[in-house]
C-alpha cells in the first residue's frame, strides 16, 4: 500500500490530468475513450509497484 502512497505523492498531479483528459474526450469525441477508465488504476498500480519499495520510497537502482 505505501508503494502505491508513495507514487501518489509524487505523480498526484499527472493522474489528475489523465482522467481529466479522459473524461473531456469521452465527452467532445466519443466515449469510446471512457474505456481508458479501467486502464489507469492498473498502469498506477503497476508502477507503483516497479518504482517504489514497500516502505512509499523510490527504488534507488531503476537505472542500472
């Protein structure tokens, strides 16, 4: 769970941006885009996950 607070503390603003471009092309193009819905909470969980420990910090050796 922290890996998951940990990846919200630092990315929080560019997932907001994704669902709200989410829902604005659901709205003005077509809501096919609304199935992009069930994809964000999979990708966050993902990388939260492969970026962060179990104690919220970013893994320190993600390049080498």
């Amino acid at each position: 769970m922290k890996q998951m607070l940990g990846l919200w503390r630092d990315t929080w603003w560019l997932w907001t941006v994704f669902l709200a471009m989410t829902v604005v092309f659901a709205l003005f193009v077509g809501s096919f885009f609304l199935l992009l819905l069930p994809c964000l909470p999979v990708t966050f969980i993902y990388f939260a996950f492969n970026r962060y420990d179990s104690d919220g910090n970013e893994k320190a050796d993600l390049g080498s």
